[in-house]
C-alpha cells in the first residue's frame, strides 16, 4: 500500500509546506461530514440518516480522522515531543490510504445498499472530500529521521495504561464486530481496524508496544486473560456470539497443540483433528448421555484426563513407525490416520464390529457438564449481568487454552524446546549432539495429542452430539491453516489465525461458497509474501530468510535487550 | 598393515586406551572408502590423522561417532564397546566438530553450546511444564557452563550473538564450545583451522593446547602440515583408505612413502596418475554418500 501514488521529489519539494495545512483541513472536514448525514435511507448500514447523531460507520470516520490529527500536531505543533520518536509520515501515508479507502467503500456500500448513489448524503460527500485532502497531503510530506525507540520510556504506570487501554480497545472491537449483524458494516469496521493498526504500525507504535511488552510482559498476560474472561460480560446472556466464541476457543486449543507438532518439531501432521475426535469419542462414551455406550461414568475430571492419555497413547502408537519418515511421508502417513480414525468411528456400529460409536449416528444428548452445583446448562448472573450456557463453556475453555499455552511455552524455552529447535536446524548435527531426535519428536506428537484429546472431551459437551463427520480431513487442514497464516510456533499468531479461520466464516456467511476459494487464495498470497505469517516467530523468520543478513543483525539486537531487561 | 598395529601397540601403555578403533571397514557398495584401520588415542593425546584428499579420514571419523555403521571392526571407548549411534557415543564421552560447519545458524552462541548440555540434562516434560526448583537449577547450571564453555573458546562476549552472524573462525570455536559441552573424554576435530588466516590457526592450535591441558584426549584431521606436526604427539597417515604409517610427527615427516603420497615420485608415472584418479574417485564418492545421508 505504501507505494501507491508516490510523488515525484520535485513536486514535494516545492508544495511540502502545504501539505500540513491541507491534511488538517481533510481531517476536520472529514470529522464534519461525519457530523453530518450521509445517507437519506435510514435502513442500511446501521442508521446514518440523522446529522449530529453519528453512526458506527461515522464514529469510525472520526477516529480516523483524530488519529490523523494526531500524526500531524505531532509533525507541528502541540505534539511534537511525539514526533521525534514516531515515523509520521509513513504512518500518514498507510492511514490516509486506509481511510481513503474506507470512505470509497462507504459511498459503495450506501450505493449498493439503498440502490444507487442518489442516497448518498451532501456529509458523506464532504468526508470523502476530506478523505481525499488528507491523501493528497500524506502524500506531500516528507519521512524525518526519528530516534531509537527502544529509548522511549514511560513511567511504569503509563505504561501499564497503554496496554489496559489497548486492550480495552481490543474488547470493544471484538465485541462490536460479532455483533454486527450487516455484512457490509463488518467488512467497513475490518478495513477500518486494519486502517488504523496499519497506521499505527507503520508510525513505529507497534514496534515501540513490542519494547514495551519485553518490559511488561506479566501485565500485559493478565491484561489479556482479564479481557477474554471479560468478553462474555459484554454479550448480555446472548447466546448467539458465545457459540461462536465457545467453537473459537475449541479451534484455538486444537490450533495450539498442533503448535507443539508443526511450530517447534517442525514436523508435518495433516491427521491432527483425528486426536481432538478421539478426545471426544472418550468424553461422549464415557459420558452420562442415555447413548453413550460404555457403562462406566466416571466425573468429568476424570473424563478428560482419560481423554488426554487415551489420544497420547494414540499419538505414540501413531508416531512409533511413523516418525521415522521424513517430511512428505510424514505429511501422507498422517493424512492416512486421519481418514483411518474416521472411517473407524464410522464402522464401529455394531454391523461391522463392537458397537461403540453407533456409527454415522454419533452418540448425541450429551448432558451438560456440573461441576459441583454448577450446571454448565444453566444461565448464572454475575453482577447482574447474565452468563448463558455458552458462557459457562466459553470460561472453561479458556482456562484449558491457558493450560495449553503454558504448556507450549514453558516446553518451548525448556530443554525440550532447543532440542526441537536443534533437530529443526539440522537433524544430523543434533544427533550428533546427543540430542535425542526421534523421542523429541515422539514427545512433540504425543504431547500435541494429549492437548487435543483434553479440548476434545470438552467440546463433545459444548456439541453435544459426536458424530464421525465433525473429524473431517477439511478440519485438519483448517486447524495447520490457522497456524500458517497466524505465524508457526507463536502464540500471539496462531490465536490470531484460529480466530480468523473460524471467526470469519461465521460472521461473512455472504461469501461462505467461497470461503475455500479465497482461504487457498490467501494462504497462496501469504507462501510468496509472508511465509513467517501475520506474526512471526524471531527464529521461524530466520529460517525463512536464510540470506537476509539485515535481519539477522535487527533480530539480535532484539536477543540483547531480551537478555537486558 | 603389520608395522601400523605395532606401532600402536608399541606407544600404548599397559592400562586399556582410551579410544581403540580395531580393523574399522567401511564399504559403500564396491567402494572400500576405508580398509582394517586401526587407531588407539590414548588419555591426554594429541593423535593427528592426515592423509590426501579422498583418503577416508572423514569417514573414519564417522565410522568412529557412529554417523555411519562399519561395515567390519570394532570401537571401544574405555574398553566398552560403542554402538554405531551418534547418541549413545556422545553419552559414551566422545564428541565431534564437522568438516563443513554444522552449527545451528539460527540459534545464539550461548543456545548451540547449550544444546550441547542436552545429554547430560535430564529434565524432561513434565518437570520443564511443572517449573520446579530442580528444573529451574539444571537450566541455570546448563546456562552458566555454557557461558563458561564460551569464555574458554575464547567467545564469551558473543554469547548472545547469533551462530550465522559470527565470523567464520569464531563459528569453528563455536563448535568446539559445542562439543565440549558434552563432556567428552575425547574430542575428534574434523578440519579446525581450514580457510583460516595463519594467525588464526596458531589461536587455534593454543586452544587445541588448553583442551588437552584439562585432560582430554583430542584427535584432529588436518591439512596444514606445519600445523599437525607441531600440535600432535602422534600422527596417523591414511592412504586410500589404508594406514600407511602411525608414528611421531618426526617420523611421519620423513617416510618416503607419506612424501609419496603427497606429492607422488614422479618416476613410474603411468601408474600413479591413475592412482591419483582413483583416489579422486574415493573423494567424489564418499562426499556422494555424506550428501546421500543429509536430508
């Protein structure tokens, strides 16, 4: 996006002076004409209609718009002190694109929406004009040398403020977005949050946040979780987002255990989903379901550990012969198990052997889960505030993610994890290093199993049915997309890419014949420009960048302040 | 052959070797890369092993740290025989550096030589996903003998430097840090000081030195004859995959038939220039056979 439109030098140079003035005259008129009406329909894209009454497409408009605002007074201005750390110019140029482009989707959307562009409204004019000021101008200044922003220290306490508010931010976006019910307003509020996280980026805000987390990190951790235990609270007992979520945080946990395999091993498993049905088979059967066909009923806390060691003890009966294949056969062998663990499910009906799973059928009524005299089934109120059925799975399934991550980080900086990483590198020298290659990579399996049968007796109660046909090869590979495109062997990522694959879906269903189509196209798009993912892990990015010796040098400058702080 | 086992025997004390290599064959197909080579290094031995391109003595030493399994032969490490695994030869107490540097690149100096401490660690999932306090002291002790190890390569302010970063005579220390992680008894260098200025060889024959001074044994492959018959207390010539002589660097030097070797009579010339495209052929084919075994 940044090189769209670059100016030659000389005309920058003779109306440089003009661009300030000109970008603060596009912010204002594009705060006005967002002020203003700019659509006579009051059906579409949330209500627009009224002047000094803005929607959330109009308060989007305004946000962007301040934000530019602040770049700028940052340039001139009250704000300087700003200036020196932050890349003003290329944080206007990406968001005057963004924000041109959000405003030409609007006068689109209205067209589209209320059939034809005599709704549009004079104040969506005016914002588009101003949208198109604050390009011009964007475009017309010129990038400053800024300090190194590593030295840019806040007292602890604003610190801490910065990511509470981030992350306030973060909720209130989430939130808004699932309850969006127009495609139109989603796609809008997406190009706006990427308008603005692009924006951000490019200024140097995102790599100062990464400064700062290395200072904070246990805040920030909690910060996170506090958020996601808070998101429930902002649904008001509506069940509709939290079934969403539930699903979500399932996907995210298979996702992050299938980390373990993919991210640190390195190895290529395409049966993973094949664990997460047989940690669901478990809990369904032993379950106190009137289908469930085995007699023993034990409490669920002994469920899923049954659960967890009885995928383990799958993975380690899979990962025995296999993992003594390389790469591509690996990749077949699993695929193979995976489609092996169906069809089993599927003939287990008692025609064509024991009865287990009662084949095509599944095993379905799977009661809800009581913990005590808590009824996963039943609404609870929290200050007032309702907690539906989904909410109740929604809170266990985060604190199993919050295992799962533990457990994937703390594996990651043990012992373990630099054999991984050494096997990763070079498999000969590590052996050679008395690092025990093939039990590393049985472990990465099994443990990656046991991860997933533990999410898997979870989900056949938030499900509460199993059936043969949730464990399809298309999920497998959905769960190995999410870690692709979110960063391999990262947390932040691979959260990012499961809420992404899954979350996406669900929300676009207007282009859901598609989404295999453009889910391909996308994981092209990313092998030829990003093959680390959205966020990339330091050594991953190493890997795939094997000549990038600039790179090598900003990476290890990293590594010394990590040690440092 | 003969005069070879005799000469070992010979220098040996009467306590068992260290290191003793019996009759080690190496077959690829057709192709004898190495033929009843016998070797025994001693305790706090220098034992340098030379030789003309493509005479086998890189495969020896994979025949020896288990990368390959002899066809025929036996190595016995304090008189206990060694599996052909490069695991349990580690475990047993010898390490390796390689020919071509075979360091993690992406991985800081401080994680290679850590990675190196993995066989004598023992925390395995449970305690690194528990964080107990006897986990938390393995790390920390893992940590502070590789920084140990580095300052005594000679790299302990590059600790957090990434491997791929280093210049190349620091990666070759690297590798020894590496190696010497493990707690060897015996270190076996393959080419240390190859494409390195004179001034860098001599620190590393000094390091060669101070590894020996702590009471390991070392063997080391070279080219630079100056540097080997300086650096070893007994030298170990290959030829064609045969021993043509073991001896001190005094006597080495002057057999006719090392200078041979190297350098050929230039008198019966038909024969030896095939000779010398035979033993090219050796070279092409055991550097075929190790491209074959990396994936």
């Amino acid at each position: 996006m940044m090189k769209i439109l670059t100016v030659p030098p000389g005309v920058v140079a003779r109306h440089g002076s003009k661009a300030w003035p000109l970008g603060l005259a596009g912010a204002g008129l594009l705060i006005l004409g967002s002020l203003l009406s700019w659509s006579y329909d009051p059906q579409v894209l949330g209500d627009l209609s009224i002047s000094f009454n803005p929607g959330g497409l109009q308060i989007m408009a305004i946000a962007l718009a301040l934000f530019a605002v602040i770049l700028l007074l940052a340039r001139k201005g009250p704000l300087t002190f700003l200036g020196q750390w932050a890349d003003t110019a290329k944080g206007l140029n990406a968001l005057a694109t963004w924000t041109l482009l959000f405003m030409a989707m609007v006068v689109v959307a209205i067209a589209v929406e209320a059939g034809g562009l005599i709704n549009v409204q004079p104040g969506c004019w005016v914002s588009l004009l101003g949208a198109v000021a604050l390009f011009v101008a964007s475009r017309l200044v010129v990038s400053r040398k800024t300090r190194d922003l590593a030295e840019a220290l806040l007292p602890g306490w604003a610190e801490i403020l910065v990511i509470v508010v981030i992350m306030a931010a973060l909720l209130f976006g989430t939130a808004y977005a699932l309850n969006v019910a127009d495609g139109w307003v989603l796609l809008l509020f997406l190009v706006f949050a990427t308008a603005m996280a692009i924006g951000g980026t490019r200024a140097g805000l995102m790599s100062w946040l990464g400064h700062v987390s290395l200072r904070r990190r246990r805040e920030l951790i909690l910060a996170s979780f506090a958020v996601a235990f808070c998101f429930p609270l902002t649904q008001g007992g509506s069940d509709a987002n939290m079934s969403i979520a539930a699903q979500v945080l399932v996907f995210a946990a298979a996702a992050m255990g299938l980390n373990i395999v993919v991210g640190l091993a390195g190895l290529l498993d395409l049966g993973y989903i094949a664990f997460l049905g047989a940690g669901a088979y478990v809990g369904a059967t032993l379950s106190t379901s009137g289908f469930a066909t085995i007699g023993w009923k034990p409490p669920f806390i002994v469920v899923i550990l049954v659960a967890a060691c009885f995928s383990g003890m799958l993975g380690l009966i899979i990962g025995t012969p296999t993992l003594r294949v390389n790469g591509d056969y690996l990749a077949i062998v699993t695929l193979g198990f995976g489609e092996i663990f169906r069809l089993t499910m599927f003939n287990l009906d008692g025609n064509n052997g024991p009865d287990l799973t009662h084949g095509p059928n599944g095993i379905p009524a799977i009661p809800d889960l009581i913990f005590g005299n808590f009824n996963f089934g039943d609404t609870h109120y929290l200050l007032g505030i309702p907690l539906s059925r989904f909410s109740n799975y929604y809170f266990l399934l985060l604190i199993l993610l919050a295992f799962v991550i533990m457990v994937f980080h703390r594996l990651n900086t043990s012992r373990i994890g630099r054999g991984w990483v050494a096997i990763r590198e070079d498999e000969k020298a590590a052996e050679a290093m008395g690092v025990n290659v093939f039990g590393l990579k049985l472990l990465a399996f099994a443990s990656g199993a046991f991860l997933a049968g533990m999410a898997g007796a979870i989900k056949a109660h938030v499900d509460v049915s199993v059936t043969p046909d949730q464990y399809v090869f298309l999920e497998s590979a959905f769960l190995l997309a999410a870690i692709v495109l979110g960063g391999m062997g990262t947390i932040v990522g691979v959260l990012l890419g499961a809420v992404i694959l899954k979350l996406l879906p669900e929300k676009l269903r207007f282009f859901a014949d598609y989404r295999l189509m453009l889910f391909g196209l996308l994981l092209v798009l990313m092998m030829r420009f990003r093959p680390e993912g959205l966020v990339a892990s330091r050594r991953r990015q190493l890997e795939f960048h094997e000549e990038d010796e600039e790179l090598a040098v900003r990476v290890e400058g990293d590594i010394a302040e990590e040690v440092q702080g | 052959m003969t005069l070879s086992t005799e000469a070992a025997t010979a220098s040996a004390p009467a306590t068992v070797p260290l290191l003793q290599a019996d009759d080690v064959t190496m077959r690829f197909g057709g192709l004898t890369a190495v033929n009843k080579v016998s070797m025994t290094v001693n305790e706090g031995e220098i034992l340098g092993l030379i030789g003309p391109n493509g005479a086998g003595k890189t495969t020896f030493f994979n025949c020896l740290t288990g990368l390959y399994k002899p066809t025929e032969g036996h190595v016995r490490l304090c008189g206990v025989e060694l599996p052909p695994k490069p695991r349990a030869v580690v475990q047993a107490g010898m390490a390796r550096t390689f020919q071509n540097i075979r360091l993690f690149a992406n991985m800081t100096a401080l994680e290679n030589v850590m990675v190196g401490r993995y066989c004598r660690t023992s925390s395995m999932a449970i305690t690194s996903i528990l964080h107990g306090p006897k986990y938390r002291r393995e790390e920390a002790e893992t940590r502070a003998r590789a920084q140990e190890l580095l300052d005594f390569v000679g790299l302990g302010d590059s600790t957090e430097h990434l491997a791929r970063n280093m210049p190349y005579g620091n990666q070759r220390r690297l590798e020894i840090a590496r190696a010497l992680a493990t707690d060897p008894k015996l270190v076996l260098l393959d080419e240390p000081t190859a494409g390195m200025n004179p001034l860098e060889t001599r620190q590393a024959s000094d390091l060669i030195f101070k590894i020996r001074d702590t009471g390991l044994a070392v063997v080391v492959i070279e080219h630079d004859m100056r540097f080997i018959f300086n650096l070893c207390d007994r030298v170990l010539c290959l030829v064609r995959g045969e021993t043509l002589i073991v001896g001190t660097p005094n006597e080495v030097q002057s057999d006719p038939r090392v200078i041979e070797a190297y350098i050929g009579t230039g008198i019966d010339d038909d024969d030896d220039d095939d000779d010398d495209q035979d033993s090219d052929g050796h070279d092409g084919a055991t550097n075929a056979q190790d491209e074959q075994d990396t994936p």
